[in-house]
C-alpha cells in the first residue's frame, strides 16, 4: 500500500518530481540519440553561440569549473565535436572551437529544441499550455526561499 498518491501532493512537490523525471528522460535521451551528456550539451551550445573560446571563458559560460570542463571537453574531442586550439598570442592559453560535426549537433539539437513537439497532452491544447506556461514563468521567476511564504512542496 503506498503512503500517498501523487494526485494527493502538493503542486510545489508534483513540480520538484516532474522535473527530476522530466531531466532523466531528457538526458537519457542526449545520451541514446546524441551521445551527449547534459554538460557536453551546454558546451556546445555556448561554442555555438559565441564561437572560439579560452577554455576559462567556456567554464564561466557554462557554469563548471575550468579542471571540471578539461574532462567534459576530452570526451568532446574524442568524438570528434570540439577542437583544441592553441592561441597564437599567448601559448599557455588553449582555445576550444567546434568541429563541423559538432556544429551538425548542434544544430540537431536547436530544431529539436525549438519544434513544437507537444510532452503531454496539455501541450495540444492552447488554453491548457497557455496556463501551465504562466504557472512555469512564476515558479521560476519567484526569488522567494522555500518556507518564507505558502508552500511550496
């Protein structure tokens, strides 16, 4: 017998656990289909958007330290998605740029990204996915720590 039904908690706790399921599938899914950890993910995205970096300058855009982003970008270059550049001015300095399959990537991922492929059926219906939306928007906006107003959870 379970202690509680999910239709029982409150929408802070449904919140909090759709999100964790919804990042497992979704790196389930950059792994099986991409070959993608999350993290290589954002590195690319960042090189994507602002073209060859300093290894130091990756980290800061994708929030990872600089010892943290050396593993994620060796797995990168291995498959063939990122290079290493050594900047012409300053030696010591190492530079990442994508590939052009890393760019073949990312642009998979950015028509994945932005399709309007629906998650649920809420997301068929307008009206439904217009409020969720708002719903979402709050959440995320609200600066509020937990507990300092109504629940959340």
């Amino acid at each position: 017998m379970s202690l509680y039904q999910l239709g029982d908690l409150p929408l802070g706790r449904l919140l909090v656990v759709a999100g964790h399921l919804t990042g497992q599938r979704w790196n389930r899914y950059l792994a099986d289909e991409h070959g993608l950890t999350q993290a290589g993910m954002v590195t690319l995205m960042a090189l994507a958007e602002h073209g060859e970096l300093p290894h130091r300058a990756v980290a800061e855009l994708c929030f990872v330290r600089p010892a943290t982003l050396t593993g994620i970008a060796d797995t990168l270059e291995r498959d063939g998605l990122v290079e290493r550049r050594r900047d012409e001015d300053d030696r010591r300095s190492v530079k990442l740029a994508l590939t052009a399959a890393g760019h073949d990537r990312v642009a998979a991922l950015t028509a994945l990204i932005r399709s309007k492929r629906p998650l649920t059926s809420v997301d068929t219906d307008p009206a439904k996915a217009a409020v969720i939306r708002q719903f979402l928007l709050e959440v995320i906006g609200n600066e509020e720590p937990p507990g300092t107003g109504s629940p959340t959870c």
